[in-house]
C-alpha cells in the first residue's frame, strides 16, 4: 500500500516519521519548497538541512530511522495539469498543504481515494480537536484555528499528525483485516 503525502511541512514531515515508526514502509513525498529556520520548531528536519528541497531531506531523515524504506521524493508544486500524474498510484493520499485552494483541488480531484487532511492547527489550544469523517475524507483539527491569524506551535501539530497517523492505520487496517 502506498501513502502519498502532498506537502511536507508541519503536518506532512511529522505524518511520514510517524509511518515510518509505524512500520508503514511505502511513501510518496511531494513538496517543492526549501527548508527554513522557521521551519525547525515543528517540522522534521534540522539545522544543517535548511535550503535543502523538504521532499528530499524528508526522505533521507526517513531513512535514517529505517534504512529499508520504499521512499519515493518529488520536487513539484501540485497544479491541475499534475495533480493525476503525481498521486494517482497512491491508495492514501495526505492532504498537507498550507494553502486552502491546493487543499480544495485535492479534495475535488480524488473522489474514490481515502484523504486524510488537517484544518485548524493553529495556536495551542487543544481541547476542540476532533475527527470528522465526510465520505472519503477524514479530517483532524479544531475546524478554526487557521495558520494565517494563529502562531502553529510543534505540540499541536504533532498532535494532529499523530491523529492523522493514527486515522490511515485504522484505514490499512481495515483493509487488511487487522483490527
């Protein structure tokens, strides 16, 4: 089974180490930005990767926790002339993206894959964060918390990319008959 993760910020690097910690061995990794020291406070990359392509560092971050990985790295923005060529071999697809028209664009094009997303992981508080289902969508977060007005801070991030993981577990699960 393989994961496609369309960003690999905040939500995207700590949903793929998750996986990976996991045993869930099969990645693909889109994202076309560079590291930034902004970045390090939530995101799973370290000092001496800033500049680098995120896809790329993420992968060899990946492979240091387990060397036997089926990692597959892509430096490209997602558009609407790409979006079927860069997922459609992947049988989960993490929405990780920053920007609500990417985020609408993958939820529109993928209709018959699951798709699990984040909205609202802003700010610190934790107490509205839930786990609504919408179709083929799973979405995690306090549903108002947007990045543009509220500071993103590691601990809930990695809180909803733990309840993320934790959703495309049940998912594989599911399908292979294990839970």
């Amino acid at each position: 089974m393989k994961i496609g993760i369309a960003g690999c910020g905040g939500i995207g690097s700590n949903i793929a180490m998750h996986l990976i910690r996991s045993n869930i061995d099969n990645l693909k990794l889109i994202d076309f930005d560079k590291i930034e020291k902004s970045n390090l406070n939530r995101q799973f990359f370290f000092n001496n990767q800033i500049g680098e392509f995120k896809s790329k560092s993420l992968e060899k971050n990946l492979k240091k926790i387990y060397t036997d990985v089926k990692i597959e790295s892509i430096i490209e923005k997602i558009t609407t002339q790409n979006i079927h060529t860069l997922l459609e071999d992947c049988d989960i697809i993490i929405e990780a993206f920053d920007k609500k028209e990417f985020k609408t664009l993958l939820i529109e094009t993928f209709k018959n894959k699951p798709i699990i997303s984040a909205n609202g992981i802003g700010g610190l508080s934790t107490d509205d964060i839930k786990v609504k289902k919408f179709g083929n969508i799973t979405i995690v977060g306090d549903f108002y918390s947007d990045i543009s007005t509220y500071k993103t801070y590691s601990s809930k991030v990695m809180l909803i990319s733990c309840l993320m993981t934790n959703e495309i577990i049940k998912i594989i699960g599911d399908r292979d008959g294990k839970f």
